[in-house]
C-alpha cells in the first residue's frame, strides 16, 4: 500500500493503483468497480464483486470509487453442467 507506480507519456501522467484482486497483485489505473471490470475485460452481467469484504451491488458498479490496497474479489457465475439424475 502507499506505493503508486507513475508512467509518463508525452507530458501526460497516469498513476497506478495497487489492487490485490482474487488473491493477486494488480496495477490498475481504474477508479470504480466498473473500469475495473473493464480494464479486467470482465461483462459485469454475470459477476459479483467483493471490496474489503463489502459486496458492491451492481448498481454501484460505475461509482464505487477503489482506493490503493484495496482487496477485491470477483466471482464469475457459470451455467450449465450436467443432470446427475438423468444416468
């Protein structure tokens, strides 16, 4: 934490977040859920998001802002598998 990784492009700069998603070390420029999501190139239609232990409701996606360090958790819903009964 406290540590920002900082690129400079043509006079522009662009500050790094370190973000601990699903149990990795992430450098992220995103500032809410959703560009998170984004950046993480992740349909935010079929996931659940946990920051700090707090789930984020869909609805706050776009204005939950993250913060450096935060720990974030992202579960991805899968369908389908097979009918055990039908043997």
């Amino acid at each position: 934490m406290g540590r920002q990784a900082v690129s400079f492009v043509r006079d522009a700069v662009f500050y790094f977040m370190r973000l601990i998603v699903n149990g990795e070390n992430f450098d992220s420029n995103a500032g809410t859920v959703r560009e998170l999501l984004n950046e993480l190139k992740i349909e935010q239609g079929r996931v659940a998001v946990e920051v700090n232990l707090t789930i984020i409701k869909k609805t706050d996606y776009e204005s939950y802002k993250l913060k450096d360090g935060d720990r974030i958790e992202i579960v991805n819903f899968v369908g389908g598998g097979e009918d055990v009964d039908k043997q």
